[in-house]
C-alpha cells in the first residue's frame, strides 16, 4: 500500500499548447494552489505484472494567458481521480516500475473568474462564480509512469494525456462574458490536455 504526494499539486504540473482562429499560439501555465495526494495498492498479477488501483484527491488553480486579449482567467478545480494502472516491476526487485493505464476523474468543483475590457470603450466586463454544474465533470486520462523505490521511500514522474473532450457545456448560456470575450469560453476550457508530474511517496507496507 502506497501513501503518495505531490510537490505541485493535483498530480500535475501542466502547460498546454494550442491555436486561436486565427492561427495565433496560445500557451497555458497551471499554477496550482496545494499538494495532491493519493492512496493505492498493488495486486500481483503473474510474474513482473501487478494491478495498481488507489484513490487520489487534487486541487489546484489554473491561471489563462492568451495573446491579443484583453482579459483574464483564472479556474479553482477540485478532483477526485481512480487510477487503474499495469504496473511492471522490472525484474521482479521492487527497485524500479513501469505504470501504464487509465485514470478516471470526476470534478468535485470549480469555480471561474473573469473579466474582459473593450479596447474602443474600455468598458470591463467580469463574472465570477460556481461553475461546476454547467461543466462536463467526469473524464478520463491516460498516464505513463516511472516510479522508483528505496526501501519505503518512493520517488516517481508520471505524464497523462486526457482523452476527453472537456468541454464547456452550457456555461455560456449561464455566463455574463460572451465566447468571444472570454478566455475560458473561446478555448473550449480544453485545460490539462497533456500534464507532467513528479511523486514522492512512503510505502505504507
């Protein structure tokens, strides 16, 4: 059994690369507000392969930067993830594993701040607020990781990619900033696409 932690919060530490309509760059930094934590365990399988299953809970902040808008963004999510892994333990010495699997994640809440200021009029337009409910809240990522053990210490990185298409659900019809006008509407909140992570755990036993 397996008490794990994380430096950065959520599991993740994460930048996201995509493009606006007009073709232009658009770079993501998650910033995050606390540690994750997860419990799992393993389950011998035959041989090298074993079952690693547990339960992780993650909150974090994630701040928007877009180029030529003149607004900001800023999401508070909290998660509770499953991650279901096939771990290899390499040469069966308890040393050095491969995780490879899916993890499951429903979204306990979010809350969305923004604000917009017109160029021409330098009118601000800002909403704030629970968005949880209009939001897509189950997803699931794929992770690969490398976990390596001393004694009870555990020291490992993960990477996970998101399979599914988040999404804004019907936030803009429940929202005072326009799809144009918001960051988070116009990006389709398609945030943590591919997340980057390191773990430091305690064997429990």
């Amino acid at each position: 059994m397996y008490l794990l932690g994380t430096i950065q919060g959520a599991s993740e530490v994460a930048f996201e690369w995509d493009y606006a309509d007009d073709g232009t760059r658009i770079g993501y930094l998650t910033k995050f507000s606390q540690p994750g934590i997860e419990l799992a365990v393993e389950n011998r399988l035959s041989g090298q392969l074993y079952v690693y299953s547990g339960m992780a809970f993650n909150q974090f902040q994630t701040v928007y930067h877009e180029p030529g808008i003149s607004g900001s963004s800023e999401i508070k999510q909290s998660l509770v993830s499953f991650p279901l892994l096939l771990r290899i333990n390499n040469r069966n010495r308890n040393a050095f594993y491969t995780d490879i699997g899916l993890v499951p994640y429903y979204v306990l809440s979010a809350s969305l701040k923004e604000s917009y200021t017109d160029p021409n009029s330098s009118i601000v337009t800002q909403d704030e607020g629970n968005v949880a409910p209009f939001l897509p809240r189950v997803g699931v990522n794929f992770r690969y990781g490398l976990t390596f053990a001393l004694n009870r210490l555990v020291l490992g990185g993960h990477v996970n990619l998101n399979l599914t298409n988040r999404g804004t659900g019907d936030l803009i019809r429940n929202w005072d900033l326009t799809r144009s006008d918001s960051i988070f509407l116009n990006s389709e909140g398609s945030v943590f696409k591919f997340v980057y992570g390191i773990q430091v755990g305690y064997r429990l036993k």
